[in-house]
C-alpha cells in the first residue's frame, strides 16, 4: 500500500499532486510547511499564488472584526482581540510553578468544547475514493482547511486513515467534517477495518465509524462515504448535510445522492 500527503502549502495550489509525487518520488508519507514547497519546486509542479481577491477580502474583513472569530482559547484577550496574546507559560516557567491536576482538568473541559461556527460553510474539503478498470483502488482528500485556523494548523485531510484511506482488495472511505475532532478518531481507517473484519456493508461501516466520535463530541459535525472493491457504495453522516457524487460502470452521467444522517 503506497501514500502520500502534504500540509500546509504556501506557493501551491495542485496538492493533491503534490501529495502524489511525494507517494511517487520520497520514501516518506508526509510533507509540510516549507519543505513541501521546496519540494514540490524541485520536481517542477509550477507554484501558483494561494490567495485570491476574495480570500484577501475575507482577511481584511476578519481583521477588521478583532479576529473575531478565531481557534484560540484559553489565552487572555483572544476572544475579543487580534494576537499575538501574552504568553502564559512564560510566568509558569519563570515562577517555577507546576500546572495543577485541577487546572489541566478544567483546561481539558474547554478544549474538549466544539466550535459551532467552524462547519457553517468555513471549509471545503473534497474527497475521492476510486476503482479503475484493473481493480485497483485508490483514494484522495484534499481542502483549503477551516478558515481563520492558526497558522501551522494540520487538518484531518492530509492524515492517512483520517482523510480517507482505501485497501484494494476490501475498499476505501473518505471522510470530511470538524477535521480536529474527527483526525482523533481516524474514522476512515475505521470503516474500511469495519468493512474488513466485521465484514460490514459500507453504510454499516461508515455508521460505526462515526458512533464513537458522537459519543464523545455529541455537537461535533461529519460525514463519510465508503466504496468496496466489488463497487457497493454508501455514505453516513451526523449534524450535517452531506452529499456525494457517483460515476461508475453503466452510468452515462453523475448521479447525486444524499446521504442519510444517523
């Protein structure tokens, strides 16, 4: 099983085939930051700028709001203001003090909080699961990411087994939604396993799949959608609609389904 990803492109719109020369050209499954820019410009993919007027605007607009709002927590000001924010672990440092059991349960408490706003059209993920004439099997997710994420956040998409993930022989799924919440749970390493070991359909799976990260996260939002090697299909999702688009052999154009929430 080959793969490969990136994460956090700054000069590259085409990651997705960023993501496939590193699957083709490195012995590595994961690139980011400036060194997959320096990569993919070694091997000649051609840099393109990653803003647009509109995305600019958005900036603009966001800055003018006090960066309201924004992923940060739990640091002083950064729900009515832009950052940088002070510094909290430099007074902890600086005065010896140990972070009490109380204060990293009630850290944890709030970091355990979904943000609503994140999924209210914010992001624009798009993934692929594929069969081709031979059998095989492959799968892709790619996305702009949530907006107003601190720079150097990594999603869900690039993560192998998060994103999507496909075995040829039993299937593959993909996946998209609250990517912070979801990549803890690597749901669509989840399904295809379902579809593999408990030999579950794909709605089955990709039901299953979803379950746990609703009992921890009841707010979170999600969807995924699952393919098996004798091209069976379905999809689920949870606190969000979710459609897919189908093509396969007799089909002479694209069929879109909606799928059906748990």
């Amino acid at each position: 099983m080959e793969a490969g990803s990136v994460a956090f492109l700054s000069k590259f719109r085409q990651a997705a085939r960023v993501a496939r020369a590193v699957m083709e050209y490195t012995a590595h499954t994961l690139l980011v930051g400036e060194g997959a820019d320096q990569f993919a410009e070694m091997i000649g993919i051609p840099s393109q700028d990653t803003n647009t007027p509109e995305s600019n605007q958005i900036y603009e607009d966001w800055k003018n709001q006090n960066c309201q709002p924004n992923f940060y927590r739990n640091l002083e000001g950064c729900d009515t203001k832009c950052g940088p924010y002070p510094a909290p672990y430099s007074s902890i440092l600086s005065n010896n003090t140990k972070i009490s059991s109380q204060s990293t349960t009630k850290t944890k408490t709030k970091l355990n909080n979904h943000i609503p706003w994140v999924d209210n059209g914010l992001h624009d993920t798009i993934g692929v699961v594929s069969i081709d004439a031979n059998g095989m099997m492959s799968c892709g997710t790619t996305t702009n990411g949530a907006n107003h994420k601190v720079r150097g956040r990594v999603g869900d998409s690039p993560i192998i087994g998060s994103g999507c993930y496909v075995q040829s022989n039993i299937g593959g799924c993909a996946a998209t939604g609250d990517g912070d919440i979801m990549m803890r749970f690597n749901p669509s390493f989840a399904a295809v396993m379902y579809m593999d070991i408990l030999k579950l359909s794909p709605r089955d799976a990709a039901v299953k799949a979803l379950e746990p990260i609703a009992k921890h996260f009841p707010t979170f939002s999600g969807g995924i959608v699952c393919l098996t090697s004798n091209q069976t299909y379905a999809g689920a999702t949870y606190n969000m609609n979710f459609q897919i688009s189908v093509m396969g052999d007799g089909m002479t154009e694209v069929q879109e389904i909606n799928i059906e929430p748990i």
